[in-house]
C-alpha cells in the first residue's frame, strides 16, 4: 500500500470514530440522570359539585352545574330555588342553600386538613371527619368544628333575621343538593357524624331497617340512670 492511499485511509477512520463519538455524546445526554424518572407533581384537591336538579349555579362567577370541579378559594353564588353540595375529598361535605353567596378555601395536611368558610349571606352546614379543622366564618356569627372528633356545623345568614347558629335553619332553607346528608339537627357547635361514621341518614335507614329497635335503645336511653 502506498503512502497516499495509507493517508486517505487513515482520515477515514477517523472521521468514523469522530462521528461514533459525537452520536454516543448525544445519546448520554438524552438519557435521564441517573436512569430515575422525574418525580410526579403532587395532585391538587378539588371539591365536586352537585346542584339541584342539575340546575346551573355560580363559580367565581362562571354558570356551573354537576359534575365540575371546584378549587380551593372559589366564589359560589346560588340562585333562588337551587341549592348545592360540594364535595371535598375525603375532608367533608359543603352543603348550600338557595340565595347564598359565599367562599370556600380547602387544604390536606397529613391525615387531616382545614375547610374554612366565608359566608356572605344565605345558608349553609360544613360536615368534616376527624382531623379535619372546620370554619363557617361571618360578620356577625361564627361555628366551628373540634378537629379531633369531626362533626356538623351550620351557619344562617337571612336578611331582616339575626344570625342562626346551630340551629337547623340551612336545613329548613334547603341547603344541599338533596336533603341527604344535609340535615342536622340543632345542637352543639360540633355535631358528631352517624354511626360509624356514616352519614345520619344512611345511619337513620340503618335504625330503619332494624324495626326502631336500635334507635330505641340509642336514643331512648341515651344514658344510664338508676330506678
């Protein structure tokens, strides 16, 4: 072999390994680091709505029926007629009535979490579970729910009326998608959920179903007394 064609074979090799060398670079820098996926960003919590008969209400002022998801710090408005439940993950339950307007700010933390609601004017009762901090928060009325235990509390904003805590009014406005779930009884500023931590109506067809004899025994003698 002669010294030219020695030369020309030799600049070829090169330029073969100069390419190899750049695609291998390429690839290196295109795989992940480390071959670990980039970690998923933490889901948001969102409430879910439902509203009366699928009728339409307000959220930050858009037109919404069931089945929207709600965010934490949403302005809701309800028309005359139609009320609203929204639904807060495994937090609790917002139940709305007719002629409210309101926010509602939402966060987890751990096993627990915070429902915190500014009540402008209308109805509306806040159910939460353990661990979770509820507010029903107004000019001139306020409830709010012991963390450790959960419960039920409602808030009653009417023109011409004083405030109504506690006392079963958003029931009696119709507050809630449905009357299922939404209808506490008046009592103390944390009412504590049905049995076993059911809802009180599901708890109610529970006693239903066993003739009242349950419920008599619950309810009849809620506490031991002596002859």
């Amino acid at each position: 072999m002669n010294f030219r064609n020695q030369k020309i074979l030799t600049a070829a090799a090169l330029l073969v390994i100069f390419a190899v060398t750049q695609v291998y670079i390429g690839v290196s820098f295109a795989k992940p680091n480390g071959g670990v996926a980039p970690a998923a960003a933490p889901q948001q919590l969102m409430g879910i709505l439902t509203t009366r008969d699928n009728q339409p209400i307000l959220v930050n002022g858009v037109s919404t029926v069931s089945g929207a998801t709600i965010p934490s710090g949403a302005t809701i408005e309800t028309p005359d007629k139609v009320g609203a439940t929204i639904n807060i993950g495994a937090l609790g339950s917002l139940c709305i009535a007719p002629n409210t307007r309101l926010t509602v700010q939402f966060s987890r933390s751990g096993n627990g979490g915070d429902i915190n609601v500014g009540l402008t004017q209308g109805c509306v009762i806040l159910t939460t579970v353990k661990n979770v901090k509820g507010t029903i928060a107004a000019a001139q009325a306020s409830a709010q729910i012991n963390p450790t235990i959960g419960g039920t509390i409602d808030v009653c904003l009417q023109a011409g009326e004083a405030p109504k805590v506690n006392e079963a009014a958003a029931a009696n406005a119709g507050a809630g998608a449905s009357g299922l779930g939404c209808n506490p009884p008046a009592g103390a500023a944390a009412i504590p959920r049905g049995l076993f931590g059911l809802g009180r109506t599901a708890t109610a067809a529970i006693f239903a179903g066993t003739g009242g004899v349950v419920a008599c025994i619950v309810f009849c003698n809620p506490s031991p007394s002596t002859p």
